[in-house]
C-alpha cells in the first residue's frame, strides 16, 4: 500500500501540473489572442489544447483520487468543513474548466483554419475567446481558495 507521504507528494505534484499548466497556457492563449497574430493564434491553441489532454486531465483526476484517499488514511471526517468546501470549490472549477476545454478546442480548429486559410479570426472565434477569459477568473480563484483549505484545514470560516 502507498504511504500517506508518497500519496501527499503524488497530490501536491500532481496540483502542481494541474495548476501550473493551467495558469501557463491560459497566460500563453491569453496574450497570443491579444497580438492578432493568427499564425501565432493557431500555434498556441494547438499546444493549450495537447497540454490540457496531456497534464492537465491526467492531474484533474488524480487530485480527487489522491485527496480522497489522504482523508481516509488521515482519518479526516468527510464532513470536516475544509473538505466540504474543497470538494464544493473544486467542483466549481471543473464547472468552468468543462466548457473551457470545448471552448479551447472549438477555437483551436478555427484558428488552424484561419491560418491555413490566411483569413481572419471568424466573429464566433473572439465570442469564445471572451467567455474562455471570464470562465477562467472563478476556476482560478476556486482552486487558490482550495490550496489555503488544504493547507490550513479550518474547521469554520
């Protein structure tokens, strides 16, 4: 059986790439959208969307595998309110990051198509482009509150 130590660090890396690749290619699409660079555009909403496949689903499914199972070991009550509002604030986030990731590959082929194409970014490219941006301040938030639940493990607010 995996010792709570391994288990924690399997977590905490795994929060690592879950986070960190999230913050990174949103920081990189972000800015990318703001050149207007099509080429550019294309380039980057190919490797955020392989990213997201290749670290980040795999880290979304370990973080609750890997948490649930450090409460059970930990004897936590599954009531404690800091895992309550985890589980809540982590749903919220997988609430947001569902649509971002469709959003993501929709405007991905749309921008491999403007680029093969040489034509502008259609209108629908830029309305995606803008509920991806709102999406990602309430996912974002969710998970930094979850890291201080995490760590500090209040009984209440």
């Amino acid at each position: 059986m995996m010792d709570y130590l391994t288990l924690k660090w399997l977590h905490i890396l795994s929060a690592t790439f879950m986070f960190g690749t999230g913050f990174g290619t949103a920081f990189y699409m972000f800015f990318a959208n703001r050149s207007g660079n099509v080429q550019a555009i294309a380039v980057v909403t190919r490797w955020v969307a392989r990213a997201d496949w290749w670290f980040t689903t795999p880290a979304v499914i370990i973080q609750p595998l890997s948490g649930m199972w450090m409460i059970h070991l930990a004897g936590f009550p599954m009531d404690s309110f800091w895992i309550v509002a985890s589980i809540a604030l982590y749903a919220l986030a997988g609430a947001c990051w569902v649509p971002v990731v469709w959003l993501q590959l929709r405007m991905r082929d749309m921008a491999q198509h403007a680029a093969r194409d040489n034509t502008p970014l259609p209108p629908s490219y830029w309305r995606y482009e803008r509920i991806w941006t709102v999406l990602g301040f309430p996912a974002f938030s969710a998970l930094i509150v979850v890291y201080w639940l995490m760590v500090h493990k209040p009984m209440a607010w």
